[in-house]
C-alpha cells in the first residue's frame, strides 16, 4: 500500500501532536513531508528529526532562522504564507492536515482544494469565515473536505454510507442528506451551563473545562457556548443544512458527539470515550477503517447518559452565531473575527468575560446591508475580516475605558 503524504500545519498544537500520534500508529500507512507551526522552535525541531520532513514551516521569520541552525541540513526551513500555500499545493502532498489556530491557514486550505486535494480540517475558524467560497471551490475543483472536530466527525459517520459496487467492483462511499430532518450536536456545556454565564467570571474558573484539556481560545468559548455558535454554522456549511436543521443540546459527559435524526423519526448516533485521535485517524483513513488508539467504550462502566436543553437566553453568544449564519457569509466572517479580539482581549484582562457577547454584537450591527446580502469570495472576506477585527479593537478599548481600576 501506498503511503498517504501529510502535510500537517499546526504540528506543534495539540491536535497537531495527536495527528503525529495517528501516524506513529499507522506508519504503513503515512509519511509526514511537511511541517508547519508559528513559532515553536524547539517542538517542530524535535518533530523534524524524528519523523523527517523534507520541509518544516513556521510563520515567525526569527523562529525560521532559529530551526535552520538547529536542523541543518537534514530539513528545508522555510517561513511566511507563501511557503505555507506552497507546501499544500506541492505534488509531494496527497492531504493536508489543517489545524493551525484562526484563519492563517485559509490560502493553503484554498491551494490544496483547487488542486482535488483532500484537506483534513480542524480549525473550524475557515469554514465558518470563508465556508461558502471553499466549499464552491471544493466542488469545482473535486477537493474533500475531511472535519476533524468530534462532533462534525460524528454527523460524518452518521450520514456515510456504501454505495453499490460499481462496474468495476470498486466499493465507493456516498453521503445522502435528503431524509435528514435535524442534527444534533451535543456540548459539554462548560464550567456554567447550569446556570448561565457570569458577567465577572474569573479566567481561572472560564479555563476549568469539564471534559477536554484544550487552548485558552478554545476553551473560553466553549464557556460562552461560542464554539457550539461556530459549529453549527460548520455542519450547515459543510454538509449543506439549514439553521433550523442543527441543534445543539447539552451533554456532559461527551460520549455521544453529535446525532442524526430522519425525516422517518430514527436517530443515529456515534458514541466514543472522548479522545481527539480518533476523528483524526477516522478523516486520514476515511473511507476505510483501521484499529484506533482510543480506548473502548465500557457502557456499563459509564453509566447514566445525560442531555439537558440549551437555554438560548443564557448564552448570547449561541444567538449570534444562528443570527450570523441567517444573515449570510458576511456576517459569520465578521462574527468569528470580533469574537477572536473579544476573546483575547478577556483572556489579556482588558474586557469582562459578559463583554465578549457585546464586542460581537456591536460589530455585527456595524454590517451594511450591501455587505450582509452579497455572496463574497475569498479575497472580499479577508478585507472584512480586517475590518471587523479593527471594529472589535475599537470595541474592546471602550469598553476596557470604562472598566474600574483595579486598587492596587
């Protein structure tokens, strides 16, 4: 068998280091040729010589020169956007690993797809900020777009079936939404889904996830219920849905990641212990299965299985993302580019956490109706992503203008 090359950005993060452990696991079956991280020296060096990429790529120009004294010749270095599109668009790449925090990967994402590649995505900042042009792009061109995240993995599994041989008694896979009446993603729900957020939250209690062991960003806005906001604009996008189609509930102990219920009222679902490998190593070796790293479920050990409603009226942030998705690409483009400022902002102590809802809400009012009705490409979002990041700054400092100070 053939070994499927991967060009893995984001190497250094923790999905980058889970996708690292999938090809440890599978050596037969990849080879890593590219590695691509920020600023990470130390990490991606220490990748480099164990698994030997031809390039390894970082976006930090002084951490470039750092790793090329550090690998010498035993791996090109190279550093910016441009090497990082280069490296999805080289013939040495079958699949793109795509986990790279926000929407830095957007371009090498877009390179890959226009050439039919199959891109393996994690960083849901893509689709839902640029989600409908990549995925007229994906079309066009015969790209596959493979979702990392549990829960778009889950729907994945859910709604993939085998077609019948073909003439050539080759066995091929097809994905039929036309009988789905809704989507069920399930959330943890975070450290204040009981009660809703707390407009003062301290960040040590915002990081302290009930489930998951994530970053910063991700893990304050799965408090918020922002990143349930970000994947049900992804399931729409990805597998062509209606808002009202995907619902999110609440289930706290994440063994059930997402369901799908038929229009003749069955429900299929996919339950597993939550560990990031497995929809990892499902999107590499999707349409086959292989023996995974993950531990096996234990019903009778786990016990009771939970759900509860989302109270929409606790979680404003959930609100907008349904609101932005209704209004169109502009709007979740803007959306997910205010709520990164917002975000950053609480996490630097510049804002309260109950400030993040109103950050977002002000940009997104900011919108023109040309903006919110018009079907923008790639370049057009990457303008109003700007825009909407520089309206969220301008937010963030009013509003850290009228914080009290702290006695010191």
């Amino acid at each position: 068998m053939k070994r499927q090359r991967i060009a893995l950005f984001g190497s250094t993060g923790s999905i980058g280091r889970s996708v690292l452990d999938v090809v440890r696991h599978l050596p037969d079956r990849f080879e890593v040729t590219v590695l691509a991280a920020n600023r990470s020296v130390r990490t991606i060096c220490a990748q480099a010589r164990e698994f030997k990429p031809a390039q390894a790529v970082l976006s930090d120009l002084d951490a470039c020169k750092k790793a090329r004294r550090l690998l010498g010749a035993e791996t090109e270095v190279l550093w910016g956007p441009a090497a990082l599109i280069d490296a999805a668009a080289a013939r040495s790449t079958d699949t793109v690993v795509m986990a790279m925090s926000g929407t830095a990967g957007v371009l090498a994402t877009v390179a890959a797809l226009e050439l039919g590649k199959k891109v393996a995505l994690a960083t849901k900042e893509i689709l839902v900020g640029y989600g409908e042009p990549v995925m007229r792009i994906a079309r066009m061109h015969g790209g596959t777009i493979m979702p990392i995240d549990s829960e778009l993995s889950a729907v994945h599994q859910c709604l993939t079936r085998k077609a019948p041989r073909t003439k050539d008694k080759r066995q091929k896979t097809e994905m039929d939404t036309s009988t789905v009446k809704r989507v069920i993603l399930t959330a943890s729900g975070g450290p204040f889904w009981r009660r809703g957020l707390p407009s003062r939250a301290r960040l040590s209690d915002v990081l302290k996830h009930p489930t998951w062991s994530m970053g910063r960003k991700i893990t304050v806005d799965s408090a918020t219920l922002m990143n349930k906001g970000l994947e049900v604009i992804e399931t729409c996008r990805l597998f062509g849905l209606r808002p009202g189609q995907v619902v999110p509930v609440i289930h706290p102990q994440s063994v059930v990641h997402s369901l799908v219920e038929f229009n003749d009222g069955s429900v299929i679902a996919q339950l597993s212990l939550p560990d990031m490998r497995l929809p990892i190593q499902y999107a590499l070796t999707w349409p086959d299965r292989t023996p995974s790293l993950a531990r096996t479920l234990d019903l009778a050990g786990t016990g009771s299985l939970d759900f509860h409603a989302v109270h929409a009226n606790r979680f404003p942030c959930l609100r907008l993302a349904y609101d932005a998705l209704q209004a169109g690409p502009a709007a979740t483009c803007a959306l997910n580019s205010a709520n990164q400022i917002a975000v950053d902002a609480f996490i630097a102590g510049r804002i309260a956490f109950g400030d993040i809802p109103r950050v977002i809400e002000r940009v997104l009012g900011g919108l023109d109706t040309v903006a919110r009705s018009a079907r923008p490409g790639i370049s057009r979002l990457l303008r109003l992503e700007t825009w909407a990041a520089e309206q969220a700054a301008g937010e963030v400092a009013s509003y850290g203008s009228r914080r009290p100070r702290r006695k010191e």
